[in-house]
C-alpha cells in the first residue's frame, strides 16, 4: 500500500491530528502491536531502580513541566 499525503501543504495541528487518528488505530488492539524484546529488561531495570531507592518517579504533571523545560 502506497500512500501520499500533501505534507508539505498541512499544518503542524493537521499532521498531529494525523498522528493521533493513526496512533488511536494502533492502540485499538493491543494484542496486535507487539512490545520489542528489550522492553521488559528495560521495565525490569527501572522498577528495581525505583525500588532500591535510587530513582524517583515523578508524577505526571510533574514529568510533563520537567519536559517542557518548566522547572519543577
């Protein structure tokens, strides 16, 4: 399957709402988008870190001003 789409011609909010209608798709059926092998390593090592005290999460809305470079 070929698809074109004018990219060129859409805004940025057109093609993040391209995104979001794409990624909804995807996510309809988790069982069909497989997680890659080095996930769970990955989510292993993280929750031990969490555990063991050396990292802290942080909560969503905290994340999101830390990403957006708000400081916390």
């Amino acid at each position: 399957m070929n698809i074109t789409l004018p990219l060129q011609s859409m805004t940025t909010a057109e093609k993040l709402e391209m995104m979001e209608a794409i990624w909804a798709d995807l996510c309809r059926d988790e069982k069909l988008v497989d997680s890659p092998a080095w996930h769970e390593q990955v989510l292993r090592e993280r929750d031990a870190e969490v555990r063991e005290g050396r990292e802290i999460p942080a909560d969503w809305d905290e994340a999101k001003r830390r990403l957006r470079g708000l400081g916390t």
